[in-house]
C-alpha cells in the first residue's frame, strides 16, 4: 500500500512538472520505476499505459485554458506515434541486461539536457507566430517519439525544447500542443509494448497508482503554466534525473565503479546539481526584474489634480 501511495504521489508530482514545462512526466516516473528494480521495458510500458489517461486529460485542461494549437497536434502527433511504435518494438526485444543499462544512458543523458536547457537558457520567447514547416516537424517527431518510448519519456525533453527554440509560438502553445499530442505517442508506444510483452512484468495497481496521481494534477498544472517559474523548475528536475540514473550507470557492468569513486561522483553531481538550482534562481529575480523595470517606463503618468 505504501508503494501505491507513494506511486500516486509521483505521479502527481511528475504531471505537475510535466503539465507546467512539457515534459519530465515520463522521465520522471520510468526513473523511479527502475531505481525500485522494475525491468527497462516494464518501466517504460507501464509509465505508457498510465499516461494514456493522463495525457488525455492534460489535453482536456490545457484546451480548456485555450493552451493548444489544433494544426501543431496532426502535425507532430503522427510521426511521434509512429516514432513511438518503432521505439517499443525495438526495446521489447531487447534483453535486460543489455537495456536497463542503455535506458538509465537515455534518461541520464535527457536530464543533463533538462538541467542544461533550463538553467543556461531559460524559455525563449521571440520571433513567435512564423509557420512550422513538415520537414522540420516530421524528423522531429520520429526521433521523440522514439526516445520516449526507448527512455521511458522523451518526447517533451526533446520536442519541446526544438519548438520553443524555433521561437515561432508561444510558450503556452508549444507546451499544451505537445501534452495534448502525447496521448498519440503514448497510445502508439502502449501498443507497442503490448504487442512485444504481452502484459509480462506490468502491475495494473502500478499504473492505476500514477494515473490516479496524474490526473488530479492535469488541471492544476494547465493552470500553473501561466504562473510557474520554468526556469528553476526544469533545473530541478533534470538535476534529480541525472543524480538518480548516474546510480544505476555506476552501479551498472559497463563501469563498475568502487564505492569511493561513486561516492565522489555524486558529491560532484550534487554540487553542480545545486549550483545550477541556485542560478536559475537568481536569472529568474533578475529576469523579473527586468520586466517590472520595463512595465514600469511604460506606464502612462498619472495627470496630477489642481
């Protein structure tokens, strides 16, 4: 029972993250699902089975709060499922041996891209409203779609980022767009893995645990990404991925490392982990700053009475 709650609760958490940035749900949940000693594919169809009625929710709220772009969905959706199906496939038939270590390689390498993207260079927010273009939204869509359902998730940390990097749509837009598109990459990849797995090594409790969590959180989290700092947040989260998953990669045949050098390694982690944290938080006061500073020029003066 305590590992449903605790299950319940991550999943919240990681849909609040995921729902407020665009990504980190399926990273998030498939990292814990392997530190507790879940398979690499039972992890990541476990985590696609939950977020079948999570991203379907998270759709729902952020068009509600008017958060999508309609022609964006078809657009990247597609290729993401078929990326996804193809993803499945490949690590179904895929030893565990040969995955789990593989699949914390993913999930490490995505984080450091989180804690990298989130703390160096924060959302950008210029040059919005030029069209996406087919050649540019198909190849993305494949390599996310693949990654997530390789990596346990994907397709936010490496979509997302390329969208909003285009700088051809708002932040808001590319977020709701991309959570409401997973719901096809998620369907795809559940697919896959049944198709590959059959129902070998899923709990139903499990994923009825975080989809519960996840779906409590979808409409909360449709909200925050209009109020939430993403900045510091997407440091945050990256920083618990890389820490989590440099464990399973220490631990793994591929580096055998002895227990001084893995404590040493996670004291490093851990301090650039917080450095990174800490200058989020200071480009995040000073980015508000700025913008207080230039509402305030901008303000018409109040005509003084006689």
């Amino acid at each position: 029972m305590r590992t449903l709650v605790l299950l319940g609760l991550v999943g919240l958490a990681a849909q609040l993250v995921d729902g407020s940035l665009g990504m980190a749900y399926g990273v998030t949940s498939s990292t814990l699902l392997l530190a507790i000693g879940t398979s690499p594919a039972a992890a990541s169809a476990t985590v696609h089975l939950a977020e079948i009625g999570t991203t379907l929710a998270s759709g729902v709220s952020h068009w509600r709060f008017g958060n999508i772009d309609w022609k964006l969905i078809g657009r990247i959706g597609l290729p993401g499922a078929i990326g996804a199906f193809a993803g499945a496939t490949v690590l179904s038939n895929l030893s565990t041996e040969v995955a789990g270590p593989i699949m914390s390689l993913i999930l490490f390498g995505l984080g450091v891209y989180l804690l990298v993207r989130f703390t160096a260079f924060g959302f950008s927010r210029d040059s919005l409203g030029k069209p996406l273009r087919h050649r540019f939204l198909w190849p993305l869509g494949l390599v996310a779609g693949f990654f997530d359902a390789t990596g346990g998730g994907g397709w936010g940390p490496v979509g997302t980022p390329a969208l909003l990097a285009s700088g051809r749509m708002e932040p808001r837009k590319v977020i709701g767009s991309m959570g409401a598109a997973e719901f096809l990459v998620t369907l795809a990849a559940s697919i896959g893995f049944l198709v590959g797995l059959g129902t070998a090594g899923v709990d139903f409790a499990w994923v009825a645990a975080l989809l519960v969590g996840g779906v409590i959180a979808a409409p909360v989290a449709a909200w925050l990404v209009r109020h939430v700092p993403p900045r510091v947040l997407g440091s945050l989260v990256g920083g618990l991925i890389v820490i989590t998953n440099a464990r399973t990669l220490l631990r793994s045949d591929w580096i055998g490392a002895s227990a001084p050098a893995a404590a040493l390694a996670y004291a490093v982690i851990a301090l650039a982990w917080a450095g990174a944290v800490a200058r989020s938080v200071r480009e995040h006061r000073k980015e508000r700053a700025e913008e207080e500073a230039d509402e305030s020029q901008h303000e018409e003066p109040v005509p003084e009475q006689a």
